[in-house]
C-alpha cells in the first residue's frame, strides 16, 4: 500500500489496538490525516513494560477523506475523551501521547481533564506553516482539497511503512487544525500534569520552534521535559 491512500483503508491495517494488561494506562493519539499504527510500535514498547496501550483512531479518520472532511477539531477532542474514559475505567492511572495533531489534542485533553497523569507531545504543532493559512476560512469556500507533498522527511525508512495517511485533505479540515492548535496555543498554561516535548530538529514540515513555545507556554505543569 502506497503510505498516502485516496481509497478507503483497509480496517484491519488501520484499526484501533488494545495491547497489554497492566495497571497503568498509555492513550496514544496518531496525526493528522493519520491512523493508528504510527504509534503502535511506541504501545508494543509500552506493552511489553508493564503499561496497557490503546492506540485510538481519531473520528473522521480511518476512512476516506470525505469523513474526515465532514468533522470538526471538536469531534476529534471528543473522540480521545470517550478513548480516555474508556482506559481510565480499566486501570491505576493514564497517561496520554500524541503525534503531531494527536499531540495538540493529548495537550488539549490535558488542560481540561485533570486525570491525565502525564503527557508525551510529540512534533506537535502551535501554529501551521505558510502565511496563507492565515486565510483558511477563505480559502476553504473556493479550494476544497489539498493534496500533500509526497516526500516524507522520517530519517527511519522503516518507519514509512507504518504510515498510512488520507492522500488528500479538504481545506476545510486543515481549517480545522488550525482553529485546533489556536485553542491549545491558549490552555496550555491549564495544564498541570508532567510534560514531555520531544520534536525532530530537521522536521520540514512542522517547525521545531513549535516545541520551544510550548515548553515556555507551560507555566503551570509539574514539570517539562524538552529535546
């Protein structure tokens, strides 16, 4: 399979995972565009440690871009609080990770559910690259889809393998993403749990200063952990 999809995926390629059976929990949140498997090494890690790993498919992905196109960033906020109470229900504690978009969202769940014990936000972004992004609610009435650039920038070409992301995305959605990471932009001082900030130097795509401010913007959390 081509790591970018204009078809519907196959559901058991990119079905949500349970792994492991211990008492403390680890929700794992995947991109933008993205589905499940992009962190389901992290949760075998997590898994063979002792940690019971859910690895969630956000709504509106998993399917065909149409869906997602037909949700918005609030869907997807309350589609990793019903995964969280789901887990929190089953163990000691929880902790959340997020990749990219899930990254924004495991902050967001943080800010505003105090039970997230700690946080891993990874390449997760504050703002999205371009200054035209600044007239998506424009552009979003004239220009319905975007389609990517081919070329992922993963150092691990391995790890290309485990993506499996929606070909294109409407601009309604990247709207969507956007309004997301403006409202975690303004709760991240809400959050209190540990957090750990990790990004790629080298990332093309979302800038490695997003993680500086996030850390700086951090002002309440127990303690922050940035690389």
């Amino acid at each position: 399979m081509s790591w970018r999809s204009l078809e519907p995926f196959d559901t058991d390629v990119v079905a949500p995972y349970k792994l492991g059976d211990g008492r403390r929990g680890a929700l794992l949140i995947h991109g933008f565009g993205g589905s499940p498997p992009e962190l389901r090494g992290l949760g075998e890690h997590l898994a063979a440690r002792g940690w019971r790993a859910h690895g969630l498919v956000v709504p509106g992905h998993g399917l065909r871009p149409i869906d997602l196109h037909r949700t918005r960033w609030e869907d997807w906020a309350a589609g990793v609080q019903r995964a969280f109470d789901e887990l929190a229900a089953e163990c000691e504690s929880v902790v959340v990770a997020g990749q990219s978009m899930g990254g924004a969202l495991a902050l967001h769940l943080a800010a505003t559910e105090m039970r997230v014990r700690a946080v891993a936000a990874l390449a997760t972004p504050l703002w999205l690259p371009g200054f035209l992004v600044h007239f998506l609610p424009v552009f979003k009435r004239v220009v319905k889809w975007h389609t990517p650039s081919s070329e992922v920038d993963l150092w691990d070409e391995a790890a290309v393998t485990e993506l499996h992301s929606y070909g294109v995305r409407s601009m309604s959605s990247i709207n969507e993403l956007r309004r997301l990471v403006g409202a975690v932009r303004d709760e991240l001082a809400q959050v209190r749990a540990p957090v750990l900030v990790l990004h790629g130097a080298r990332d093309r795509l979302i800038a490695p200063a997003c993680a500086v401010e996030i850390a700086q913007r951090l002002v309440s959390s127990e303690e922050v952990d940035l690389h």
